[in-house]
C-alpha cells in the first residue's frame, strides 16, 4: 500500500523538498525510508534521486513489467543494439527520396523492399540513395546521438560540399578584401 495517499502537486512539493536538504538530512531521510544507511559511495545528488523515485514510487507505483525487463536484461549485460529491435513485423515504413516513394515491410527474418527481404535497413538505404547511409536514421527511426535499431554506433551524414567554390574560400563574403586591404592579399581568379 502507498505510503503518500497526497495528489501530484503535493508530490512534486515533496521531491522539491528533498532536493533542496543537505547531505546529513538526506542521509537521515535515507534511513527512514529503506532503514539502513546509504553507501558510502553515493554522491548527495544521487542520493536525493532515490529518494525522490521512492517516494513517486510509492505514490504512483513502480515500473511497468516492460521496463522491468529492459533494466533486467541491461544489467545482465545484453548489448543495447539488441534491445531496440522494438519494430514488430507488418510494420511498414516510408521514405520519399528524390520525389520516389519507397515502401519497406518489417519481416519477422528482415525487411521487405520491392519484392526482395534484406537484412538490414542500411543495405536498403545503400541501394535507393547509392551511397553508405545509416538506414534507421535514413527511414526516421532513430534520434541524432542514439544507437540506432541495427545496433551500429551512432555516426553523423556528410553533406557533399556542392556549391562549387573552394573549400577553404570564407562563407562571408568581402572578407578577405576587409583582412588585407584593398589590392593585396589573395589573388583572385
């Protein structure tokens, strides 16, 4: 049974409450929540947060099954590229690229794409673009920063630089005449 029979507000008041203490009050807290000291170890903000997840938890209840599991298997060691294989089969993405429509289906052996199964989204996005491609980012299925569906580590596109000036050239225009005065400096050409 739930200890805090409070409403959200008076929850959040209490969390709010506990952030703001010193480490000797959340030492102390720590003892009447779980009746045992905390480890040695565990920094004041660290010790704050689990006592404001106990008390939400107590509040509102703890996670859901799913979560459980997720946290069971992470601290088991199972790589995180095997935990977001979260598309089910039938699923069925779309990508428009260069004004074509491109429709992929989660199989449950791989990914349906014109009437061929491939086993990764990347090999698909490889053959419609014609250059290496992380095909979860390219079929919207992952974050910048995150590990993608397909376990690879995160990687940024490159944009091919295609406006024809060199590389090296500043974006600002007139900036070059500015640094060196009118008539030295770089040559034009």
């Amino acid at each position: 049974m739930a200890r805090w029979s409070s409403g959200p507000a008076a929850i959040g008041a209490e969390v709010d409450h506990v952030r703001s203490l010193g480490i000797v009050a959340l030492r102390t807290r720590w003892r009447s929540m779980f009746d045992k000291m905390p480890p040695a170890g565990l920094t004041k903000d660290i010790i704050a947060r689990m006592i404001a997840f106990r008390i939400q938890e107590e509040a509102f209840g703890g996670l859901d099954k799913d979560s459980v599991k997720l946290l069971e298997r992470l601290a088991r060691g199972d790589k995180p590229g095997e935990l977001n294989r979260r598309l089910k089969p039938g699923t069925i993405l779309v990508r428009e690229y260069k004004g074509e429509r491109h429709t992929v289906t989660v199989m449950p052996d791989g990914f349906l794409w014109q009437e061929t199964t491939y086993a990764s989204l990347s090999t698909i996005a490889r053959t419609i673009t014609g250059t290496a491609w992380n095909g979860p980012r390219f079929f919207g299925l992952r974050m910048p920063g995150a590990r993608d569906l397909e376990g690879t580590p995160k990687s940024k596109p490159v944009e091919p630089h295609t406006s024809g000036r060199s590389m090296r050239r500043s974006p600002v225009v007139g900036r070059a005449s500015h640094r060196f005065g009118p008539g030295r400096g770089r040559k034009r050409g």
